[in-house]
C-alpha cells in the first residue's frame, strides 16, 4: 500500500526499577543489558550516518554551538554510576517544524528546529534534551534489545534508529517496511519514559536549570503541536500524571548554581527567524528525507511499484511457515518479502523501493505488535492511532467487528488511506488477535479501492489459513 508509515509504542516487562523514599529524590536503577557500551556505540553511530543521510539535518554553526553548549553541561551532570566513558555525545539540530526531539545509544542527540523554536525559555530545551540523554545514559535502547525475541528484531540498528526517532520521519528512515514494522520493537514504554523524565529531573538540577521546567515543556508540547497531534508525546508515551510527579520530584531536588536562560537562548530563536521555514516531516519525506537547503541532495532510489500491472490473486493458494510462530496460506502468485519485524507477500509489480523503503500497493503483512494493555479492542485501537501517526489521510470506515483468527478472539477492522503511489483511495482490512503473553498479532491487506473486490475474499481466506504454532 504505497508509502503507508507504521509506528507502534509497546512495552514489554519492565526489569527497570523506581525506589521512591519520602522527603528524597527517586532512586533509579538501569534495566539488565545483555549488550556492552561499545555496542550502544557502535548502533548508535550506525544509526546516526543514516540520520545525516536521511534527515535535513542542520550544518547550522550557530544552531548547533547553541545544542552543544546545552548539552555537554548536561552530559558533565549525568550522575557517575551511569557515566560510559565509551560514549560520544553529540547534539545537532534538524530542519523540521515539528516539535520533536531523540538521541541514539551512544551518545548521538537530534533536536528539531520546532523544538527550539516553540520553547518559551531555554530550561524547556533542556528539559527535553535532559530526558532523551536519560534514555541514552540509561542505554534503553539495548535494553529494549534485550527483552526483544528475534522475531521482533531483524536488523537492530535500523529498529533502533526508527524506533527512538519515530513517527513519520522515524519510518522514512527506518529499515523496514513501509508500515515502518522495523521501527517498532525497540520503542520505549511507559516505564522507560518514567526513568528518563526521573533521571532527567536530577542531571538539569546538577546542571544548574529548573526541573519543572521539564513538566511545563510537555504542556508547550500539547499546546503548540500543529495537527496531527504532539509528535514527541506520541513518540514518547505518558507514563500518567506526568506533570505531577516531575514537579514532586522537582520539589526533592537542589538546583545546583541555577540558571533560566542564557544569552544564547533570545539570540537562537532570532536566529531562526531569519531562515526560510522549516518542512514539515511529510514534506521532508516527499523530498527524500532530505532539505535542499541542506545541500545534501534529494531524489527517489530504487524501484517503484508498478500497480498499473498488478495480477489478480491466484485461486491456488501456497502455505508459508513464519520461524515457530504460525503457518499461513496466500496465493500461489504472491512472493514472500521479509522485513525486520513482519513478513510481507504481495504479487509482482505491487512492491518496489520507494525513497529507500520497501513499499507495496497489493497484498497482505503479517506481523506483531507488543502494547501496555491486555484488552484487544484498545490495543488495536492504539494500532490504529500509532498508523494514523504517519498517514495523516487514514480512516476508519466501519466500526470493528469480532470473529476469530488462529481459534483465537479477533476483531476486523475496515479502514480507508490515500496511496502515495497513486494518488487514489486504497482499502485496508485490519485483523488483530492477542497471543497469550499479551503481543497483538495483526494481518493487514491493501488493495486500491478500484480492485478491493477482487482482494476481499482473498483477505479472508488468508486469515483463515493462520494457524498459531507457539
């Protein structure tokens, strides 16, 4: 289904730790990590040569000398037990309006322009800037690796690097499929976001700025975000009552010589005033990912799909077996795709490489999804929403109905979107069942609405074919 972005927050269980004394700051502990440091960095670098390869990312002097200045004084504040030697901290700033934000393990660190430009005093910044280094110091990227089965992770630094950047932009990047599915597995939960924004209070105290102005940043995140909602808060799920506990714990705290705003904050804001607007991500996304003020280069790679010369499904069916997962059939005519964290078969000329992601227009992905909850109706409906993420033209046209996958309770979905290949309407189907430990196991088929009736009994025989062998 054309460029059609997927980003799902989940979380697994959590071996991550919050100790809260009374009349004292939170204690927080690092999650277990079967990784080193060196292989935070190693991902990390990976994954930030394809952020200055995919990303307008800025070569502005006086933008990043600003980010550097903020963030190696919060780096220096990071407490010693979660100090890597190991780690290369780096802050640069990325021509997009969006107000978002991420770092990579390793030390890497990406602030959007719409961030800095949205801020109402440079305490916000780094508030932001002081969760996301939390992230890094606590090394929840490879910890979220740790937990993960190989099913989830195909190629780890592309999870990573999709995963913390998220959204829209995360699945232009990402290695994966053009869902995304790659970008999901190493996406931080509620718990994670916990201990960054309970970290993150202690390094800006140390480092001299106000932790509650980490809580007002969220409420400028809510207020100022553009449609589509807050891009950082749906990339960074709410733990619950978060304004409330930063200021509690705000209130435990020493700020050490503490400071509001330097010169620089006034002076970086004028600054950007002066440039051309930012894109939006969507817009940086059409263009390749990239800014032409940024110099460095724009354009399509690879192969498109050719739908135009899409064959009708096959009426025999092969059966595939996905690792110890399940067994399915599709049609004879339909080549299986694999992708970092889902199985695609789609028919010849429906898939191709689209601004370096796979994309297809045909056919059927199959895949699974962690979330917080155990209730089927809302995971799918946090399914839904974290598609909606990255295509801004997605409906739903029906409501959900039940039935059964695999001999487990299920819900079908009908929704709508507009190709980015096309240009026209495409159906989706969407069948969501939860497994056992809670994963919601999904099988979405696109077919342009022109051709759904010749796809919408195949859908149903796909998934009545699945058969759960774990």
């Amino acid at each position: 289904m054309s460029v059609f972005k997927r980003n799902v927050t989940f979380t697994a269980a959590c071996a991550a730790v919050l100790t809260v004394a009374l009349g004292a700051q939170t204690q927080v502990t690092a999650p277990k990590n079967k990784y080193s440091p060196g292989d935070d960095v190693k991902l990390g670098q990976e994954a930030a040569q394809q952020v200055e390869r995919e990303m307008p990312v800025m070569r502005d002097e006086e933008v990043n000398s600003y980010l550097n200045n903020i963030g190696r004084r919060l780096a220096d504040s990071i407490p010693q037990e979660f100090q890597h030697p190991e780690f290369r901290y780096s802050f640069k700033g990325v021509n997009l309006r969006e107000i978002n934000a991420f770092a990579l393990p390793g030390g890497p660190m990406f602030v959007n322009r719409g961030m800095m430009e949205k801020a109402h005093n440079e305490g916000e910044i780094a508030g932001v800037m002081a969760h996301e280094l939390s992230h890094v110091a606590l090394r929840h990227g490879t910890a979220q690796a740790t937990k993960a089965t190989p099913y989830e992770i195909g190629t780890i630094a592309g999870a990573v690097l999709g995963a913390i950047v998220g959204g829209r932009t995360g699945s232009v990047i990402a290695q994966g499929t053009q869902f995304g599915l790659g970008t999901a597995f190493l996406r931080f939960g509620r718990e994670y976001e916990r201990q960054a924004d309970i970290l993150g209070t202690h390094i800006m105290a140390r480092a001299g700025y106000d932790p509650r102005d980490m809580a007002n940043v969220f409420k400028t995140i809510e207020q100022e975000s553009g449609p589509g909602g807050p891009q950082w808060m749906s990339d960074h799920p709410n733990p619950g009552d978060r304004y409330a506990y930063i200021n509690q714990e705000a209130r435990a705290l020493r700020v050490e010589g503490g400071t509001r705003d330097t010169r620089g904050f006034p002076d970086v804001q004028a600054h950007l005033r002066t440039l051309p607007p930012a894109p939006s991500a969507e817009q940086a996304a059409r263009g390749g990912g990239r800014n032409p003020n940024t110099n460095t280069g724009t354009g399509t790679t690879g192969v498109r799909p050719t739908p135009n010369r899409v064959a009708r499904p096959d009426s025999r069916f092969s059966s595939y077996t996905e690792g110890n997962l399940f067994r399915v059939s599709v049609p004879t005519n339909w080549r299986e795709i694999g992708g970092n964290s889902d199985v695609t078969f789609a028919p010849e000329g429906a898939y191709g490489d689209v601004n370096g992601q796979n994309v297809f227009t045909h056919g059927a992905q199959i895949g699974l999804s962690r979330n917080e909850t155990h209730d089927l109706a809302t995971a799918t409906d946090e399914l839904i929403q974290s598609l909606g993420q990255g295509n801004p033209q997605l409906r739903r046209a029906s409501n959900s109905t039940r039935g059964t996958l695999g001999g487990q309770e299920a819900l079908r979905t009908s929704l709508t979107n507009v190709s980015e290949v096309t240009g026209g309407e495409e159906r989706i189907d969407l069948y969501t069942s939860l497994m056992r430990d809670g994963t919601l196991f999904y099988m979405i088929g696109v077919a342009p609405q022109a051709e759904y009736g010749d796809y919408s009994s195949v859908f149903s025989k796909v998934v009545r074919s699945i058969q759960f062998t774990r």
